[in-house]
C-alpha cells in the first residue's frame, strides 16, 4: 500500500512545494541564481532607500505632521477642557463661559469668597459677572484647601499652554501651506490645502487626484456606506465643507457649491506640483463667479416655489357637498 504522507522538505504541507527564505543553495548548478539573487537583493534595497529619501527630504511631510499634531491638539485641548469644567464645578458649578479658553481664563482670577467683577467683566462679560457675583455669595460648590485648589488650577494653565502651541502650530502650518501649495492655498484657504495634502500623503498624488475624488476626502466611511448599499446617499463633500462658502450655503446648494471648489482646487493642485505657476486669481474669479450664477439660481427657484404655493387654491374648510348639516361634536 502506498505511503501518503508528506516526504521530504514538503513534510507538514501536504501537495504544496517548500518555501525557502533565503537565497539558493551552494550546489554547483545554483551558484549563478545565488549570485543574481544577492544582485536583485542588492538593487532593490538601493531602490528603497532612494525611495524613503526622498520622502523624508519633502516639506510635504513636515506639511502633514504639523497638520495632525494640530488635531491631536485640538482633540486634546477638548478632552481636557471638559474634565477640567467637571473638576472646577466641584469648587464653583455657577461658573458658565462660552468657550473652554474663557471658562480657564476666568478660574484662574476668581476667589470665591472676594471676587473681582472688573476682572471677571473683562473676560466674560459684564452680564454674565453680575450674574456670577451674585450667585457665588450663596454657590453650591465645596470648600477646596489650598493643595486641592492650587492642583485644579494648574491643570488650567495647562490647557492655556497647549492653546498657545495650537495657535504657534497653526501659524507655522500656514506659512508651510503658502510656501508648498500657494495656490491652493489662495483659493480655498491654508487650513484646507493642508489638510488635503496631508490626507492623501503628499502634494504629488493630490494632484492626479481627479477633482470629483478631492470633493469626497474625508468622507471616505460615508462613501462605503453608499457603495454598500445604493439607499443610503452619497457624500456631497468631506473635507473642504470646512470652507465658508460651502457650510454657509443652504443645504440644497451644497452639493453644487463643493463641485466647483473641488474643480478649482483640482488645477490649482497640478499648478502646484507641476507647473510652478501662480493662476490662483483666474480661479479665484471662476469660482466667484459660479457661486454667484448657483445662488441666483437657487433664489429664482425658491422665489417660483413660493409664488406657486400662494397662488394655489385654498380648499374649503365647511362641510363637504351632500354631507348635509355638519354635527356638533360629542353628538350623533
């Protein structure tokens, strides 16, 4: 009877032949493969480190680590403004301020005890010190000692600190998007050029990047969720919805709106990584002008709308015809 189990180097993969990880063997027959191995070896590892580089040696890089360092602050700065509210109400729950810069701003100058209403004025406003003066006289809070007090606050100066790098960083981000895409920079602002490049990696594959896949980046999870299943809409814009004109506009335009950005943006990305060349007014132009031709547009449409809804009948609010006398109600 025939032995069928696996023989030889194949043993523990049945049918299938052995994998070697190395370079061939020393037989005679195969020193010519294992000298041509190490030489494609050779010119590969060459060709990587050129590669990296490269890579390394291209602002785009610094262009998108400063890009997700500033969400990594602003995600940061969030977090910790939230727990810091918490840990403050403990000593002063009355204390309300529109944003976390102005709620630290205010911790670190007010005593519960003696507040200082020209102080607290300054940076809340005086409608909302009044209101606090006069409701810390009777707060809700606890007593903190001076350790715990002083341990709160520092925390304060903390999130104060990391603001300030924000707003370095965001300087620095600007300066680097101006110098490596000043086209598109000038057309749909620093902030958004920086975050492109740095979603896609680099300014050389955002601009052979077609301008309706410029128009979805950032919004790749709602363009699966609509590949997946064809109910659900597809996403009119990611990223750039963070420019003015396209999260003020109405909603019905937006869509529109986004397309053409994403046009603009699309050339003014090959200018930048290829041609050098500043065409940023002519597309600034374009783009104007097509947002002006899409709002009258959208006006002369709503304005027809509300004609047609005023000039409909009105249907007559007695008794339908034949019905006879309508019934008082609670009788028959």
């Amino acid at each position: 009877m025939r032995d069928k189990r696996p023989q030889g180097n194949n043993r523990g993969f049945r049918g299938k032949p052995s994998f070697r990880r190395g370079p061939p063997g020393g037989d005679r027959e195969e020193r010519g493969d294992r000298e041509d191995w190490f030489d494609k070896r050779a010119r590969f590892m060459k060709k990587a480190r050129s590669t990296v580089m490269m890579a390394l040696r291209s602002r785009d890089m610094l262009l998108a680590s400063v890009t997700k360092s500033l969400e990594d602050l602003d995600k940061t700065i969030n977090l910790l403004g939230e727990r810091f509210e918490d840990w403050y109400g403990i000593y002063l729950p009355e204390l309300k301020a529109e944003d976390k810069m102005q709620y630290c701003n205010a911790a670190l100058i007010i005593d519960r005890d003696n507040i200082d209403e020209k102080g607290i004025a300054a940076i809340l406003g005086q409608k909302r010190a009044a209101e606090l003066l006069a409701s810390s006289k009777n707060s809700l809070g606890a007593k903190l000692s001076q350790k715990d007090h002083s341990e709160c606050l520092s925390m304060a100066r903390s999130i104060l600190a990391l603001d300030k790098l924000r707003k370095d960083y965001e300087a620095y981000q600007k300066e680097l998007a101006t110098e490596l895409c000043p086209n598109m920079s000038d057309v749909g602002g620093a902030d958004i050029a920086a975050k492109l490049v740095s979603h896609v990696g680099s300014l050389a594959r955002l601009a052979v990047l077609p301008a309706s896949a410029i128009q979805v980046l950032g919004a790749e999870k709602a363009l699966f969720k609509h590949l997946k299943n064809k109910r659900i809409p597809p996403p009119k814009h990611g990223i750039i919805f963070q420019h003015v004109r396209i999260s003020a506009s109405p909603k019905a335009v937006r869509g529109k709106v986004a397309r053409v950005l994403a046009n603009q943006l699309c050339l003014a990305a090959k200018a930048d990584a290829f041609s050098k060349r500043s065409i940023s007014p002519m597309l600034k132009k374009k783009f104007d002008t097509r947002f002006e031709q899409i709002m009258k547009e959208y006006e002369a449409q709503k304005a027809a709308k509300n004609a047609a809804q005023g000039s409909a009948p009105v249907p007559a609010s007695g008794p339908a015809q034949g019905s006879g006398q309508a019934k008082a109600p609670g009788k028959e």
